[in-house]
C-alpha cells in the first residue's frame, strides 16, 4: 500500500474538527487499505506501532533527528535548526526542507506503508550502545526515498508528536461503517475493543473475518481490559436510591488503580490507561507471584504506607514510584501495599459476567491466607442505609482514603463503561492545617517490621476541660526516628498500665494503655468527622467526633506542658469549624475567578 494514502489523509485530517468528517476520510482510508495490514495502520493513526501495552517507544533523540534531515537532504545543520527553531516541530521542518530541495531521483525503492512501518518498527526495537547512530542511519534511509508530505509524518511520528486527535470512539465508528456497512454495529466492536484492550486486533478481525468473528473476542491473559468506570454522587442517600436498598460499600483508597496480570511463571502490571507499569512494581510482582492459581488477572489500587505502623499514606507519596531508574530504591523509601477490589479472569475463565458478589467471594477465597503487609483485600461492607455509608466514610477518610466507592450487588464487570453500577463518593474538601497540636499519648499500637519491640502507633488525645478527661483524637506513627521510637518506648514504660484509663475515651482498640501524662506536638492535614474518635463527640455531628487526618509527630515533645494544657477538645472544634469556613470562601473564591 502507498504510504502517500496515509500521508495524504493525516494531512487532510489535521485540517478538519468536524467528527463527521474526520470519519468520513478514515472510512475511506480503511476501504483502501489491505486488510492484512489494517492494525499496522490502526495503530499509526493512533500515533503508535503498538498497543500501549507493549510499553515499547521509538525514542530518537532530537539532535539526531535533525542530523537525520541534513544526511538525508544534504543540507546543513544550521539551516535546519534555524528552520527547526521557527517551525518548533521536528516534522514541520522536514516536510519543509525536503520541499526546498525537492525529492532525491535516485529512490530505490518505493514508500509502502509495510516499509515505513517495518523501518518505525525496527527503530523502536533498537537499543543497546549505538543504538542511537542506528536509528539515525534507519530514519535517513526512509526520509532519502520521501517526498516532503511523507517526510513530514514519518517525523512527526518518530518524535511522538504526532496528534491527529483522533478519539477511539471514531475509529470504531469508521471500522463499523467500512466493514459492516452500519454504525450501529460499533457497539460490538467497542466490546470486543473493552476486553482486548487493542484497536489494532478488533480493525484486523472485523476486516478479515467479519463482525461474528469480533463478538468472539474474549479476554486474554496479558493483555489489558479497559476498566469499568464509576460515577459520581454527593451524598449516601443519593448513592442508595440509585441501587437495590441495598448495596457493597468500599473504601475508595487514594492510589494508582492498576490490573495485575498473573501467568504461571510472569507478572505483568497495567495502569488505568493500559500501558504496561510492571518496573514500577517489583515489590507487587513479588507480593503476587504467591497467590495460589495458575492464571488470574486482578484489579485493585496500589497505594503508598508507612510500613511499620500499616497506615495508609497521600497519594504524592506514590509519585516517587514513577519513575524507570533507581526503582530499588524508590521501592524501599516509599513502600507500597496492594489492595485488591475485583477479580476478572482465572485460570482460563472469565469472571466479568458474573454479579459483583459472586466476583468478591471469588476475590475473598484468591486471597484468602494470603493477605500480609504487601497485599490486602479492600475494606467493605453491604449496607442498605445512608446513615452506615456515612459512618463507613468517615471510617475511610480518617484511615487516609478518599471516600467510599459503592457497588451494586448484581452488577456485572462493564469493561469501559461509565454507569451508576459504580458510585463514588469522594470527601469534598482538602486543606491544610496552620496550627499545631499538642495532644496526650493514651495508648499504643505494637510496631512491625522494623518497628517489632516498639511502638508502632501511638493514641493521641486532647483535653475535655469540662468534664476533666481526655478523648481521642488520632492514631500517630508518622515523623518518629529511631531515636525518638526508643525513648519513648522506654519513657512510656513507667505510665504502662493494664487497662483504658478511667479518665481516657474512645472507641479505639489499643494493644497497651499509658496513663495521660506525655504531651507532643503533631501537625495534620486536617480534622474530620470521625466513628471511632471522641474529641468533640456529638457537637458537630449527632454520634461522631473530630479526627486529625494524616498526623504526623513534629519531633517536639512538650515536656513544659501538662497533660491538662493539652489543646483542648474545644479548641478542636472551632478548629474544624474555621477549616469549613475557609473552604467555603475558598469555593466562593473559585466561583467567581470561573
Ligand atoms: P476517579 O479516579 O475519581 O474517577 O475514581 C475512580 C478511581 O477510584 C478508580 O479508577 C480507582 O483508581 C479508584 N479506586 C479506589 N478504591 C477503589 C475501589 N474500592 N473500587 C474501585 N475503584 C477504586
């Protein structure tokens, strides 16, 4: 196939927004094109040579485009750069000096879509030393048999710019109008699209084998399905009217999502959007190699914690992660847990038809002995009134997550599908706050990990003047160092006691409780509605207290105060009500920049 037909239609592309029309010229693209090679061009429209979850990048550096364009043109490397430097794109400023100079006669061979492609496709592969003289001399022998408009997009593509902008959406549209006859058929190609994760293989089944074929496509071990997705809500009451009375409510942890792909002897991770992310996980690859089956493919949210004491850590933590060097040591600076929330396929059987309770049994029984410090099952519960969801979220949110997803009971897996069978609800506001705090330590939490024979967490209180005790307000295992988990294991000993101090409330479990004697300072992002806390019980919220979220241990321990000069459980409230107050001018604040 002539590479001038596609070059000729990403020119004509990139000069209409109309959807109509940008499926009118794929429609008549695909019609020319031999079925035999309809994915190879699929993935070039899409700017790519592969799916995205082969992981794999052409990655020619820059300068050595541009020495690609001089060997090629015979023109220098100052007049191309001067031309690179006002056109700002590699691609641009091909296409223009190859029009200049206008196309080598001595062309040997002519510029098939194959030849492009395999040249891209051998680019991509090439690594190693050297590698980048070889891709240079790969790029030159393509761009010596161009013509300027060719030029112009085989650069654009090998620098990764090129953006037709093009939704997946319209290539499906235009695979049903070409080879079906009907747009109405696209819903079966988005299905198998859903499942496959691959536009290329759904354009090469439906061209070559017709749409039964495509309503065949299943999933398939390694290859990522495209995730269901939730939408969105305000409020519990909200969220039940649009299930059965009843409905599974989870944590909805702030993490990465990714879909862990488990052969008998290989692991392959993918994020939401489908790229391959397995080097950025060694330590879940490990954590799942044990799970007991032969082939499973399970979703869940990875997210950052604080290993010793198990509590959950922000999202940014995460970002550490990200990254293709030095992920050993990223691995053991920001420790991850995995927490596992669905089950798609095992051993050679698909699970997405089944209901969601059926798919969570399954998930349970996967995991079951298996959870530890690198894997857990999401929290959840079933709930059938708003009053439990409210109670479950402020569970969630004090424990670090970012509110509550919740299920439908009977709902099927909808690879791709945005639908009310999922429902988020997310907490509404994030701020920061200013002040410190200086709290009592109450209890403990015994350390794991590096922290056996420590504390892990300690319980943390603030004063109630009024009727002279002291009611929790946070667990803390964040900002201790070594030193400071020895002294205090050693200081706390002598307050060591048997039982919850009398003058102590909360509706914590603790492993040891200290007499309130020890006061620290903490800082914390926020205070929110709490269960299980008791600072300020019932004076915001009818059965719930105030919580800190995210504290952290300042390294101050305020051997000046005593524990009745702790911030008081008052001073928490009007806390929580200015932290309200400024999120409201906050917002009013947004509406009117909008
Ligand atoms: P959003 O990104 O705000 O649209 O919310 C959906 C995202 O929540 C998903 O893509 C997951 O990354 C994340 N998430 C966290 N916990 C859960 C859970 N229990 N079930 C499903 N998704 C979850």
């Amino acid at each position: 196939m002539d590479f001038d037909l596609v070059a000729q239609t990403f020119e004509q592309m990139e000069q209409t927004s109309s959807r109509l029309a940008l499926t009118d010229l794929l429609v008549s693209l695909f019609k020319k094109t031999p079925p035999e090679i309809i994915d190879k061009v699929t993935y070039l429209i899409q700017g790519k040579l592969y799916p995205d979850y082969e992981g794999i990048e052409l990655g020619l550096a820059e300068k050595m485009a541009i020495r690609a364009i001089a060997a090629s043109s015979g023109e220098n490397m100052s007049t191309i750069e001067q031309v690179y430097r006002k056109t700002g794109d590699i691609g641009d400023t091909a296409g223009e000096i190859m029009k200049s100079k206008g196309q080598s006669t001595l062309f040997t061979e002519p510029m098939t879509v194959e030849r492009v492609y395999s040249t891209l496709d051998k680019i991509a592969k090439t690594a190693g030393p050297g590698s980048q003289e070889a891709k240079l001399r790969l790029v030159s022998s393509l761009l010596h048999d161009a013509t300027a408009r060719q030029s112009r997009y085989i650069m654009k593509f090998v620098m990764g710019k090129l953006r037709l902008g093009i939704a997946d959406y319209t290539v499906l549209d235009a695979l049903a109008l070409a080879f079906t006859g009907s747009r109405a058929n696209r819903q079966a190609l988005e299905t198998a699209y859903n499942v496959s994760g691959d536009l290329g293989t759904v354009a090469k089944i439906v061209a070559t084998s017709g749409l039964e074929e495509v309503q065949t496509v299943g999933i398939t071990l390694f290859r990522p399905i495209r995730p269901m997705l939730a939408e969105r809500v305000s409020t519990p009451a909200e969220a039940l009217e649009r299930m059965e009375g009843k409905a599974a409510v989870e944590y909805k942890l702030d993490g990465e999502r990714i879909q862990v792909h488990k052969g008998q002897d290989r692991v392959e991770i993918f994020s939401r959007r489908l790229e391959k992310i397995t080097g950025h996980y060694p330590d879940v690859v490990e954590a799942v190699r044990s799970i007991n089956t032969k082939e499973a493919i399970l979703e869940g949210e990875v997210v950052a914690v604080n290993l010793e004491t198990g509590e959950y850590l922000p999202f940014q933590e995460l970002m550490h992660r990200r990254r293709k060097h030095g992920v050993e040591d990223a691995m053991k600076n920001y420790p991850v847990v995995m927490n596992f929330f669905d089950v798609l396929y095992v051993d050679g059987s698909s699970k997405t038809s089944l209901p969601y309770t059926e798919r969570r049994k399954a998930l349970k029984a996967l995991l079951a002995g298996k959870q530890d410090d690198r894997i857990r099952l999401v929290e959840q519960i079933v709930a059938s009134e708003a009053g439990q969801i409210d109670r479950f979220m402020a569970k969630a949110i004090e424990d670090g997550c970012e509110g509550v997803m919740v299920k439908q009971l009977s709902s099927t897996y909808r690879a791709g599908a945005r639908e009310f069978a999922w429902i988020k609800i997310k907490r509404e506001y994030r701020s920061e706050l200013a002040d410190t705090l200086d709290l009592v330590i109450v209890g403990g939490l015994y350390g794991r990990g590096r922290r056996v024979g420590k504390y892990g967490a300690l319980l943390l209180a603030a004063y109630d003047p009024e009727n002279e005790i002291f009611r929790s307000v946070c667990k803390v295992g964040t900002g201790f160092t070594d030193v400071h988990l020895e002294q205090f294991y050693q200081s706390l000993e002598e307050h060591r006691i048997s039982h919850r101090h009398a003058r102590v409330d909360t509706g914590m479990e603790m492993d040891v409780w200290f007499e309130p004697k020890i006061v620290i300072e903490v800082i914390a992002s926020e205070i929110t509605l709490s269960p299980s806390h008791t600072a300020a019980k019932d004076s915001i919220r009818q059965g719930y207290g105030l919580a800190l979220r995210f504290p952290k241990f300042t390294g101050k321990i305020r051997d000046d105060k005593d524990p009745e000069d702790a911030t008081s459980v008052q001073e928490i409230a009007s806390m929580y009500k200015r932290q309200l107050k400024t999120i409201g001018k906050q917002d009013s604040d947004d509406r009117q920049v909008k």
